[in-house]
C-alpha cells in the first residue's frame, strides 16, 4: 500500500511511479503465489478446497485476485495513465479483502479442527 509513497520519496512521479509501483505490486503478489504453491502441502491445500468448494474457489480467484491483477496490468500497459492512481486503489483495496479472505479461511480451519 506504501509502495508509491515510498517510491514518490526517490523523485519518481506521473505515470512512472504508478508504473514502479505497480511493478513492485504485481511481483511481490506472484511471489507470494508461486512461493506458497511450491510447497507441497499448499498445493494439495489448494487442490482439496478446490475439489470441496469450487464456488469459494472460483470466489477467490475471479472476485478477488482478478480485480488485484487487472488493474495492475492496466497500469503497466498504460491503458489510462490519468486513471493509474485509481487503479492502483481499487488493487490495493481487492488485496486487503482478499488478505481478510484467506485470514478468516485460516481461523475457520482451526476453529473446526
């Protein structure tokens, strides 16, 4: 969420710090994705939830990681630079949900365990 105050603190401004921003964004959700599918037991976690709920499933990955991604990318491909802020709020906002998501996923799993 700090990401382009941060950066704006190094000069960046415009559509080059939504650009950076975004960028920095996109690669720290992916490496969080691809990390945690590394693992063997997250895999299987996310097969097994997919098999069980598929409408929770389908929740997750296209009401919520789509609308962090997509306007991420709008932004990386210049699709409205004026909107870039905008687009970097609503990523942010549908990552604060999803993050409020999988928590509430998580203590769910252990209060029934």
């Amino acid at each position: 969420g700090l990401i382009p105050a941060g950066l704006a603190r190094y000069g960046l401004t415009g559509h080059t710090l939504w650009l950076v921003a975004a960028l920095v964004f996109l690669a720290l959700n992916w490496a969080v994705i691809v990390l945690s599918l590394r693992r063997p037991e997250s895999r299987q976690l996310v097969v097994d939830q997919a098999r069980s709920s598929p409408a929770k499933t389908a929740f997750f990955w296209l009401l919520l990681e789509l609308p962090v991604q997509l306007p991420l990318l709008l932004i990386v491909l210049g699709a409205g630079r004026a909107l870039d802020p905008a687009f970097y709020l609503t990523a942010l906002v549908f990552n604060l949900f999803e993050a409020a998501f999988v928590l509430a996923q998580l203590v769910y799993a252990q209060a029934s365990s």
